[in-house]
C-alpha cells in the first residue's frame, strides 16, 4: 500500500514560488484577452494555475506540498496597516454618508446569502444548518468564520460541518476573485462611466510622482517601513491587551486602527509620511498575500462534494450578483465610484476582504483610481461585516431551533 509523502515548503521559498506565481499571473493577463478584459486579478490567474499543479502532483505522485504561511499572515497586517495609514479624518467624514449605506446593504445581502443556502440544503434533503455552512458563515466569512462555526455546528450534531465550510470558503475565494472584474464592466460599459476628472488629475499626479524619483528615496522607503512596523507591532500589543480584557478582534484590524492614529496624528504634527510609497507597499502586500492564499488551496479536498458545492455557489453567485447591480451600484450613486465599490463588494461577499481590494485595484488600474471605494469597502470588510455576520447567523440559528 503505498503513503502519501510530504514536503513542507519553507517560509522564505514559498515567498519567492508566489513572487514567481505573480509573474505568471501578469504574463498570462498580458497574453490572453479575456483575462485582461474582464479584469481577474494577476493573483488569482497565477495562483489557480499554481494550486492545480500542486493537486495534479498530489493526485499523480501521491505527494502532498505544504506551505509555512507565516509570511502571508504578516503581509496581511501589513495590507491593513497601508490601508489605515490612507485613512484621514477628512476623508472618513467624507465617506461616512456611503459608508453607513454599504453597512446597511451589506446587512441586507447577508440575509439574503443565508437564506438562499437555507432553501438550497432543504432541496438537497439535508438539515439546514448546513445551508448556514454554505451561506454566509464560509462566503462572507470566510475561511476563518468557516471553521470556528464549522467546530460549533460539529458539536451540535451536524458531522463535517467543518470541511464542508472550508469546501465552500475556498470556492468563494476563487468565484469573488473572478466575477468582481466581469460585474463591474459590465455596469462601467453599460451605463458609459468613467472616473471624475479630479480623480484623473490625481492619477496623472500620482504616477508623475512615482516616475519622478521621490517615491523611491531611501529615507521614504526606510520611514515606510518603519511606520509600518510600528503599526504591526503596536497592532499586535492592542490586540493582546483587548485580548487579555475579553475583547476579541481580528489582528488586521488592531494594525488598520494603529494606522489611522498615526496618519491622523502625522498631519495634526505636519509631519509627512509619503503616500505613494505606503500604497506600493500596500499594493505588494496584497498581491503576495492573495498568491500565497490561492497556490495554497487544496483543490483535492474538494473533489468528493463538488457537484452540491457548485450548485449552492452558481446560486451565491447569482444572488451577489442582483444584489450589486439592483441595490448596491444604485444606492452608492450609478457613478464609476459605484461601479468599483460593487466589484469590491462581489469580493467581500463571496471571498474575503484582500480579495475585494484586488478586484477594486484590477478594475482601477484600467480606468483611474476610485478613493471613496478604497475607503469605504475596507472598512466594512475589516469590521462592519464581521459583527453583521454574527448578528445574522445567530438570528437564522435562534429561527431554525439550531
């Protein structure tokens, strides 16, 4: 009987396999059309190749490739950290009004993805706890939600509740990844929209100051990298106080609040921390981070259930996708701004708030940057939707007597 091998790959080399992943991402988007035109994210073109591989060699060799994912859970504070460091009060108040009805739709979307994978396990004959599994415990939630509730539902009786979150968190990974770029340009060329010109004087200024040697000084790189390290670090001491007096949160948005202190508190000094520097760094962190998520995924683990797993996802599917066009595009304004808060909120919805970011950030860099999204979509994917979510799941568990 033959055993299955392992080999672990090690911190600094899954570092440079995903850099080599990103590459392979920006060629194959350069060479094929439809990869560029329907904006999928050099990550995830990269890293489904990648994870393919590495299940045809587990299939084929019967040898399971690991990967030390230590790396990638500090580029994730570090994304966060980048994104408060972006986050001025003046702009927070100029956001708020959009803010609070993202909060609200994100809210109603919720439902929506609960009930939708409630009436979808009833149809398969199956308890409906796993309708939540395959709702908005694994899609918005994601992987990590998947298997806290995964662990609960197993104790209550519904046996591999766990795997069948993963299962889910994971195709949503890849399924947010690949409609935000289709749904928003389908709404930017059906309704003729394009950036504001201020938004497009702010494109042209900023690759005028990336391009003109600035951005790459040492002292802006070395004071990046400090104010980041500082979020990080700070991040981490804030969460273990909170931790140690029964407040529970996420370690990104800890680093994310620290950030936004800072930044605030740099302008009340006048003292400049360079922003273009910050979001190349935040723009590295995030694309390495989701690479590494994706060439990670374990496809094989998903083999045995794939035929139910697709059927609940076309229907998530289809539900964000009325959601966006129908609630989210109108209600955020039926501008270009909303037109790249919707692929943002197809990422949030189905995947996990890196993957928003890259969707917002590959329909960005084809048509002009969108400030607004990039504040509000974050916020609500690094703390409004976590706590709506609970609040959600728990309603459709007191209804079902779960």
């Amino acid at each position: 009987m033959d055993t299955l091998a392992r080999y672990e790959m090690q911190p600094l080399h899954v570092l440079m396999l995903s850099i080599l992943v990103l590459y392979l991402g920006f060629y194959l988007n350069r060479k094929i059309r439809f990869l560029s035109e329907f904006y999928i994210p050099p990550a995830v073109t990269g890293g489904l190749i990648c994870s393919t591989v590495v299940a045809v060699v587990y299939g084929m060799a019967d040898l399971e490739i690991a990967f030390d994912m230590r790396i990638r859970d500090v580029l994730l504070l570090v994304f966060f950290s980048t994104i408060g460091l972006s986050a001025k009060l003046r702009t927070l108040a100029a956001g708020g009004k959009a803010l609070a009805i993202l909060v609200v739709l994100a809210a109603v979307f919720l439902v929506f993805q609960d009930a939708t994978g409630i009436l979808l396990a009833m149809a398969f004959g199956v308890h409906p706890g796993y309708g939540l599994m395959g709702g908005s415990i694994s899609f918005a939630g994601g992987h990590g939600t998947a298997i806290a509730w995964g662990a609960e539902a197993e104790a209550a009786g519904l046996a591999g509740a766990g795997a069948v979150g993963i299962a889910f968190a994971t195709f949503g990974l890849i399924a947010g990844g690949l409609l935000g770029g289709p749904v928003a340009r389908w709404l930017i060329r059906s309704n003729r929209l394009e950036p504001e010109s201020a938004a497009r004087a702010t494109a042209v200024e900023k690759g005028t100051a990336a391009g003109d040697g600035r951005a790459g000084e040492l002292f802006n790189i070395l004071t990046a990298i400090l104010v980041l390290a500082v979020c990080v670090a700070l991040g981490d001491s804030v969460n273990r106080f909170l931790f140690e007096k029964g407040v529970l949160l996420p370690g990104f948005l800890t680093a994310m609040f620290v950030g936004i202190v800072i930044t605030n508190l740099s302008d009340f000094l006048r003292v400049e921390i360079h922003p273009v520097t910050i979001d190349k760094f935040g723009e590295v962190a995030l694309n390495v981070f989701l690479a590494m998520s994706l060439m990670s995924m374990q496809l094989w683990t998903l083999a045995t259930a794939v035929g139910p797993i697709l059927v609940v996802l076309m229907a998530q599917m289809l539900v964000i996708t009325a959601v966006v066009v129908f609630l989210v595009f109108r209600a955020m304004g039926r501008d270009y701004d909303a037109c790249v808060i919707s692929a943002g909120f197809v990422g949030l919805g189905l995947g996990a708030t890196p993957v928003a970011i890259a969707n917002m950030d590959a329909v960005t860099t084809h048509f002009g940057p969108s400030p607004k999204a990039f504040l509000v979509v974050p916020l609500v994917g690094a703390f409004f939707i976590d706590i709506l979510n609970a609040l959600v799941i728990k309603f459709f568990i007191g209804f079902m007597a779960f």
